[in-house]
C-alpha cells in the first residue's frame, strides 16, 4: 500500500509509516490510476486549511488520522522512553541501597565483633561501686571516710587503712548517666544474643533504687535500658524484635507478679501465696510460669508499665506492712524475634534487697526473720557467682528463689554487672565494709589472675583501641543509616501514595491502571473523532480483547474479595432487605472496639438467602 508523504514548510512529516492500515470507509490514499499522491507540504500552524488533496473525504481522514497518529504515536515513544529511563534510574537507586545496606551489615559485624571482645577483656561479671552523696543528717564537715579513685574504693578510719578494688567506681558527684555509661555496651550485647544482668547491691538507703528506677526527670538504669532497646531496634531496622516486660518481687522466699492484672486468692498456691513457679528445663534454660509477660509497643508504654510495676510493689508493702529493703524488685525484659517469639536474650534489671539490717537494727520477730531471708538469698546469690567464676562443676543456684530465677542469666554467655553501693558516712563504716567485702568476693576470682603492671597496661591500650573502633562504627553507621534513609524515601513515598486508599494491590492490578491511565488519551481522541470515525487499527484484535477481559476480570475479583459480591444485594422487590442499623454510613468511622455492627438480612430467594450468612459475617467484622 502506498501512503501519502504530508510534510510541513519547516518540519516535513512523512505520515507515510503514520499512517498505517486505513479504515476501508476511508478513501484509498492512491490516485485512480494507481499512482501515489504527491506530497503535501503542510505549515502545522494551518494544517487543516492548507490541504491539497482532490478528495474532501480523503483530506478529512488523512488529517484526523494525522492528528490522532502523530500525537498518540510521540505521547507512546516519550511514556517507552520516560519508562527505560525510569526503569534504569530505578536499577541504579536499588544498586545504590543494596551497597550501602551491605557497608551497614559489615560494620555493625565490626561494632559487635569489638564489644564482645571489649567486654571479654572487661570480664563477664563486672563489679562498680557508687558512694551516694551525704544527706542532710549525716556529719559530713568533719570526716570523709571514704574516698574514691577510677577502680578504687579506699577507706581510712581510727588509723586503718583499707582498699578495695572494684571494675569502676562512682564518686558523690557521679550521675545517672556516668553509671549507664558503664552498663549500656553490657545492655547493648543482649542483641547478640547475650542474657544479662544488672544488680544493685548494698545497705538500706544507699541508692540502689536511686541507681536502678531514678527520679523524676533523672531516669534510673531499667528506663535508659529500655529507651537503649527501642533506639537500638529502630536503628538496626530489627523490624521484626518484639521486647516483652515482667515484673517480679521476691519477699521472704515468695514470687509476686508485679504486672498481674489481680491477684485471685484461690488461685493462689496457699503455701507460697503464689501461682507462680520456677521451672528449670534440661537445656539450662528458666522459664518462669504463671508471670505475666506483656509485649511493650514503644518506650512510653514501656515506662508506663514499669510505674505500674512499682506502684504494685509499694500497695504490697502497705498490704503486709513491708518497707523496701526486705524484698528484692526484678524487671526482666525479654528480646524475641520473628512472628514465632524465637527467644534472643533476656535482661534482669534487680533492686536487691538492703543487705545490712540484721546486724544493725538487732531485729526480732518478723523483722529477723525477713532479715534472715534477705542475707540468705545475698548470700546464695555470692556462693553462685564465686563459683561461676571459679568454674566450678556445681553451681548451687538451687540455695535461694533469687538464684534459682537469674540462673541462665548468670552462667555461661551471660553478661552481669553489679553496682554496689555504700554510703560516705562514718557511722557506715562497718555495713560499707561489709558491702565492700561482698563485692570484692563476686569480683576476686576473676581478678585472682592479679595482672602485673606491664599486662595492666596492655589491657588498658586494648579496650581503648576497640572503644574507639565502637565509637567510630557507630558514627559511620548513624551516617549510612541518614543515607539509606535517604536513598529509599523516594521509593517508600512511592509506595505509601500506592497504598493511600488503603487497598492492596497486585502487580497486575497496577499493571491495569497504568494501562488505564496511558489509553485515556486515545479515548479523548475517540471521542472527538465519533463511534464511526473509529480507525480500523483501533478496532481491539482478538489477543488485545483477551488481555482486556483477562484484567478486568481481575479487578472483578479484586473489587469483590474487597467488597463482596454485590451481586447478592440486588433484590428483586419480591425479596426484601432489612437493615437495623445504619451500617452503610458509618461503616468506616466505627472502631473495633465498639464490637460487632448488629445487621439482619432476609430473603425469600434461597440462593440468596444462602449467600447473606456469608456477607452478614463480613459486615460485623469491621
Ligand atoms: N547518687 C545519689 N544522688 C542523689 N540522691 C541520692 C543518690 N543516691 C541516693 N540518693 C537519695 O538517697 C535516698 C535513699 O536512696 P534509695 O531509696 O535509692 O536507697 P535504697 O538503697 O534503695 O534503699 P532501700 O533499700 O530502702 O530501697 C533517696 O532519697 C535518694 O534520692
């Protein structure tokens, strides 16, 4: 077929491959004796006027064919190429996340590689020791007892002298923030799948619940812990770490569930005053039945719970008339993994009992008794650690509930540090030196290899050079966590603007609406064109026919899985629809909460009757 060359003055045109096979209503574009028309030169500002063609209808066609060709043939090449160059952009932005996500992986395989090493060198069961400043009843112009240095607790008193040595040690003016300093990297190394422990240890008034819970404004250890937690998950992008939080107190051998919603009586073991038990497994692992676990959502919630927790500990004591150095307060926060809950670690935070009473109160009665039991379990708790630490073969965890509870979170893989805590007054001295011995008997095995002085320094460079390798991976991480961020923003708004209208939808589905979207023009042009001015090559073949049909059927599918079949709602008025209720209007504004929408549905029709349990259920589970 020949076709006619129409070209412009300054643009020439060939709508020769424009146009390609004509509608045969149109007139044949060759000259009655076969030859083809001459070409036409077409100025575009007045193409529809300039025409030269003999035939009007030839000149009608071939100009609507042109205008319709030309554009809707350059909008196709510019969407092609808009789309390569989209598409090769799209390869490159992937490229570009893909290499810094791998950069991210090795150094954060750099930074927990150098903690580990970090904290090995430092030793698995780190001892601190915090002085808390003087308080108003205390004789603080005269004597200053103890005194302080980085690893040092020295004591000078009636002309004895005695030292102490401890992993790190907080003077008065040290802060909350100096002493986490200290625990966050053991904290941090529960992500590696370390179980850990914290412990506050000493005499009645102290600071061990200072140190542990905080003030008001002056966050303790357990809610810089947990803030730590949720930054480390949202940072490391564990989007599928779930963290869990419980709160137990131990008093007098027995457990209470510090989160329990309340405490039934007869549900309670009448012996132990408590439904929970401790349950050893073969594998050294401890589960603790029958206490409340609850996941916590963000740090807030998480704050919220342990106030909760607190606030169970203090009704107790005014319950049996307690006061808060007889018990000992464990928080335990649990990391769990994927949609099974697979266990990661688990962190005790324990406010331990005041350890000094019996000797100095002289007490009788229940007082003695639960003296008894707070130096029992202190003690238990020494016996374990010391033979931890000397590796013994029998680790008599079984000696007291305390131990029994933290007992796979004090052995093997375990991080644990314990901060004692003594006071600056002279009329302490003997409980700060019993507490000092304490902490010298958790401490002393482990540094039983007393390093010489050469060695000392050795350690010192090493943990200094892999502080700083932290430090460094952490910077570079912060960075490359912006950049990834950055890099994937458009790519995520993309993907939210997609999902805007809060239906999802496949592949095929997007596939239709840009489909859609790219044959809106030729329906425009259609329709200024008019049903008989359609081109043959319009006309939809057979394969085009079946795309269509097969894509609309999905959307059908789609459209019904989203809403339901409206088919069944079509009633005849032979059948009758009641609704109470106004379950149309509101539909979107109810919440879950507000429990099922009540929707009754009738027909006389039993195919359709058949078909409304179905949609009925689907309405009240909105
Ligand atoms: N480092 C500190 N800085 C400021 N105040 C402190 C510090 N340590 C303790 N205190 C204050 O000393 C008082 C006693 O502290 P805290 O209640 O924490 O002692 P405790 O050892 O937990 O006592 P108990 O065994 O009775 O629970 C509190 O008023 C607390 O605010």
């Amino acid at each position: 077929m020949v076709f006619p060359n129409i070209s412009s003055q300054e643009e020439p045109l060939n709508l020769g491959f424009l146009i390609k096979p004509l509608n045969p209503l149109e007139l044949s574009p060759q000259k009655e004796d076969g030859s083809a028309f001459p070409s036409v030169k077409l100025n575009r500002k007045s193409r529809r006027r300039s025409f030269s063609f003999s035939s009007l209808a030839f000149q009608l066609s071939a100009s609507k064919c042109n205008h319709f060709s030309s554009s809707s043939l350059s909008n196709r090449r510019n969407k092609k190429r808009k789309m390569e160059e989209a598409s090769v952009d799209k390869m490159a932005e992937q490229e570009d996340i893909t290499v810094l996500r791998s950069t991210y992986q090795f150094l954060d395989t750099k930074r927990r590689v150098a903690l580990d090493k970090l904290l090995d060198i430092k030793g698995s069961i780190r001892v601190f020791c915090r002085i808390r400043p003087f308080n108003s009843v205390e004789n603080w112009r005269n004597s200053f007892p103890v005194s302080v240095e980085t690893d040092k607790i020295k004591i000078k008193s009636l002309g004895s002298k005695k030292e102490f040595i401890v992993d790190r040690a907080f003077d008065q003016n040290s802060t909350q923030e100096d002493v986490y300093k200290e625990v966050e990297p053991v904290i941090k190394s529960a992500f590696d799948g370390h179980n850990v422990c914290v412990l506050t240890y000493g005499q009645t008034g102290t600071g061990k619940t200072y140190t542990m819970e905080g003030v008001q404004g002056n966050p303790g250890i357990v809610l810089r812990a947990m803030k730590e937690l949720f930054r480390e998950i949202s940072q490391e992008k564990c989007e599928n770490y779930t963290l869990t939080m419980s709160m137990l107190e131990v008093y007098m051998g027995c457990l209470k569930d510090l989160l329990a919603p309340k405490q039934h009586p007869l549900r309670m073991d009448p012996a132990t005053k408590s439904n929970i038990s401790i349950m050893s497994r073969n594998n050294g692992t401890v589960e603790i039945e029958g206490l409340t676990d609850t996941e916590i959502m963000n740090f807030k919630h998480a704050s919220r719970l342990y106030n909760k927790g607190r606030r169970a500990r203090a009704t107790s004591w005014t319950n049996v008339n307690e006061t808060s150095s007889r018990s000992h307060c464990l928080t335990r926060i649990i990391i769990r993994e994927g949609e099974k809950g697979k266990v990661i670690s688990k962190i005790w935070l324990v406010d331990l009992g005041g350890s000094e009473r019996l000797l100095k109160t002289g007490a009788i009665g229940q007082t003695l008794d639960e003296g008894k039991s707070i130096n029992l379990s202190l003690s238990a708790l020494g016996d374990v650690i010391a033979a931890l630490k000397q590796r013994k073969h029998h680790v008599p965890y079984r000696n007291s509930k305390l131990t029994q509870i933290l007992s796979d979170s004090l052995g093997e893989g375990s991080r644990v540090v314990m901060v004692v805590h003594t006071s600056p007054s002279e009329d302490d001295l003997l409980e700060t030196i019993c507490t000092l011995t304490f902490a010298k008997r958790v401490r002393s095995i482990e540094s039983n290899r007393e390093f010489s002085e050469e060695t000392k320094k050795i350690r010192q460079k090493r943990i200094a050079e892999l502080g700083h390798i932290i430090e460094e991976a952490e910077k570079e991480l912060q960075i490359l966590k912006m950049q990834i961020e950055k890099a994937e923003s458009p790519i995520t708004e993309k993907k939210q603007a997609q999902f805007a209208d809060g239906s999802p939808r496949s592949p095929l589905v997007l596939e239709q609406v840009e489909f859609t979207e790219s044959s809106q023009n030729t329906e425009q042009i259609l329709k200024t064109l008019g049903p008989k001015m359609k081109p043959r090559f319009m006309e939809p073949t057979v394969s085009s026919k079946q795309r269509q049909s097969a894509a609309g059927e999905s959307i059908k599918n789609l459209k019904i899985a989203k809403y339901g079949n409206k088919r069944n709602m079509n009633f005849s008025g032979s059948q009758s629809l009641s609704v109470t209720g106004p379950f149309t209007s509101n539909l979107k504004s109810r919440s879950v909460d507000q429990g099922p929408r009540r929707v009754s549905l009738s027909s006389n029709i039993p195919a359709v009757r058949n078909s409304l349990p179905r949609h009925r259920r689907r309405i009240s589970a909105c």
